[in-house]
C-alpha cells in the first residue's frame, strides 16, 4: 500500500512538468512563425512586441499553472502521508480494540464464574446454617428434658436424651458431664468417671466437669481425690457451689472448721439456702448451737423464699427439712415427705440419709432424729 501511493504520486509530478514544458515551447513556436511571415517590418515589430507580450503573458499563467500543480501535488502527497499514518493508527486502535474486547469478554466470563461459584458457596453455607442451627436446637432441646429428668430423678429417661444429644455431637460437653452425674446415680460407677474424663479433654477450662468429679468423688466417700478435683474446679472459677460441696467434704471428714470457712465463702458470693444449711450444719456439729440454730431460722426463710418465687434448687426443699430439724420442729417430717415425694434421685435421698446420720451422736431428740433417718431409708430402698 505504501509503495503504491509513492509511484502514482511520483507520475503526478511528471506529467505536471511534462506539461509545463510543452506549453512553454509550443508558443513560442507559434510566435516565430508569425513573425517570418511578415513583410512589413514595422507591422513585424508591433507584432512581435505583442506576441511577445502574449508570451511573457502566457509564460507567466504557464510557470504559475506548474507552480500551482505543483503545490496541489505537495498538497496531495502530503494528505497522502497524513492518511496513511491515520489509516495506520486507525488499524493499530481497531486491533487494541478487539485485543481488549477479547480481554474484557474474557474477564466478564471469570467474573460469571466466580459469581456462580460463590452463589453455590452461599447457597451452602446456607443449607449448612439451617442443619446447624436445627442440630443445635435440638442438642438445647434434648438437654432441657434429660435435665428435668435426672432432678426428677428419672435417671433412665435421663440417660436416653443425653445419648441422644452425644449421638449428634460426640463431644458435648454439658451432656458429657449430666451423663457421668446420671451413670453415678445408676451405680455405674465404671462409665460415670470414663464419661467425665473425656468432659474434662472436651473443654479448655472444664470447670463443670470438674466440679462433678468431685461431687461423685465425695459420694464415694473418696475425700482426698474430691479435694483435688474440686481445688481444681476452683482454680478455673470460684463457684459458690464448688465450695458448698467442699464444705460437705469437710463435714465428712469432721474438719469443721475448714467447713465453716467454705460456706461462708459461698454465702458470701451467693445467698441460697444449700450453703446456708450447710453452715448451720457444721455450726451444730462444732458445738455452736446459737449459731447453728440462728442458721437454721436464715434457711427456712431462704427456702420459702426460693420454693414461692420458683427459684428453688432441688436441694431447697431438704434444706427447710433439715433446718427445721436442728431447731426440732416437728413440722420437720411432713417438710421431709414432700421433699422425697418430688426427687426419685437415690444419690440425692443417699446424701441427705448420711446427713442424719452425723447428727446420731450429737441430737438429743431420738424420737425425731429415728423418724427422719427412717423415712429416707425406706424412700432409699424403693429406689434401688
């Protein structure tokens, strides 16, 4: 294309001087022949000074012809050259153009896909929200009733939802910990400390776990291993009743003071009726009979109080019988049917059977103190 437009520019530059020259001989050609053939020399002057006056006329409008000519072929080599590099960065833009259309297109197509990608991500984890969010509401679900099962103390009933929940999360750790309580209330001792280990390695600070393993520790009568699981348990949070259970390990090991000083500790974090009896308790076997009966009198009205406003722990009804034992309320027996009418749990109707059982050498009405060992006894003996 380049070579074209440079030869047919070259041949316009030559016809234009081809012409130029032609026109310039060819007139004065003309003019000699003019001036031969007159006779008249004067009439020869005049004429040729015209002719000659033609020709400078005509040489003039045939160099400025060429000039003119020559100009317009500048001029048209010139938009020649122009058009050329117009054409030419017209062709290199329509070439980045479709270089970049074909970029853009292929941007747009990764775009779609990962947008189709993500939508099918988002609608996964949705899905995946949904089964989560069901699963955990049915771990809540089947925890609330295993839980009013074992205060109940329907302790098989109990087991079942806490399996129940392990089935969907083998690592559970609330269900891990009721589950240990509810095989020591059965008496399978065995799984009750394989499950609550295996709580313990379920949770960076297991304090619950811990707090259990004492609890059946101390049922077991296994006083130093409840200790370290309870100082344990207290090193991760000082639980009002972590050091409530403390202090009934200190009562078994007549250890009253240390007991004392662990219900205290409780009542001063909490007021509830279980560390306020177990004050009074350890008051009456210290030989701190004011004391222990000024206790006694806080409990009662501490119980009433949780039983009223339906805050009452499982313990709350025990503890107004017991209270109203130490200060010898025969009231203290009907206190103490009710409280066995609503708990069929043998480790609990176990625990308070032994609490009687302390104050065998210390209570002075024999009468009552029979009354109230036989009723768990024989509560105790249904349940086993």
């Amino acid at each position: 294309m380049k070579n074209t437009k440079a030869l047919l520019l070259l041949i316009f530059i030559l016809i234009s001087l081809a012409v130029f020259a032609t026109n310039d001989s060819t007139i004065i050609e003309i003019g000699k022949d003019t001036l031969q053939n007159n006779s008249n020399s004067q009439i020869a002057d005049s004429y040729q000074r015209d002719n000659m006056e033609y020709l400078n006329i005509a040489n003039t409008i045939v160099n400025w012809a060429a000039v003119l000519c020559a100009v317009v072929s500048i001029i048209l080599a010139l938009a020649s050259f122009y058009g050329y590099t117009q054409f030419k960065a017209i062709a290199k833009s329509k070439e980045e153009f479709l270089q970049l259309s074909e970029k853009t297109e292929a941007e747009f197509l990764k775009i779609k896909e990962i947008k189709e990608a993500l939508t099918k991500e988002v609608s996964k984890i949705k899905s995946d929200m949904i089964i989560e969010n069901n699963r955990i509401l049915e771990i809540i679900f089947l925890f609330n009733e295993g839980l009013n099962f074992y205060n109940k103390g329907l302790l098989p009933n109990a087991e079942q939802k806490f399996l129940a929940i392990l089935d969907l999360d083998p690592n559970d750790y609330n269900a891990l910990c009721y589950l240990s309580r509810t095989y020591f209330g059965l008496n399978r001792n065995i799984k009750a400390e394989q499950t609550i280990k295996q709580a313990i390695k379920a949770k960076k600070e297991p304090f619950l776990a811990y707090h259990i393993l004492g609890e059946n520790q101390r049922r077991l009568g296994n006083n130093k291993e409840a200790l370290e699981a309870f100082y344990e348990a207290l090193n991760i949070n000082e639980s009002p009743l972590t050091y409530t259970s403390r202090g009934y390990v200190h009562l078994a090991t007549q250890e009253y003071n240390k007991a004392i000083d662990d219900f205290r500790n409780s009542i001063e974090i909490k007021h509830d009726s279980c560390p306020l009896c177990g004050m009074a308790k350890a008051l009456f076997l210290n030989n701190q009979i004011p004391k222990a009966i000024e206790y006694a009198h806080r409990t009662i009205y501490q119980a009433k109080d949780e039983i009223q406003n339906k805050t009452e722990f499982p313990w709350s009804y025990f503890d107004k019988a017991f209270s109203e034992f130490i200060i010898k309320d025969k009231n203290c027996i009907t206190s103490l049917e009710f409280a066995i009418s609503r708990n069929n749990n043998p480790e609990v109707i176990r625990e308070q059977l032994n609490d009687y059982l302390r104050f065998s050498d210390v209570y002075s009405d024999k009468n009552l103190l029979e009354n109230c060992k036989l009723i768990l006894s024989e509560k105790l003996n249904k349940l086993q």
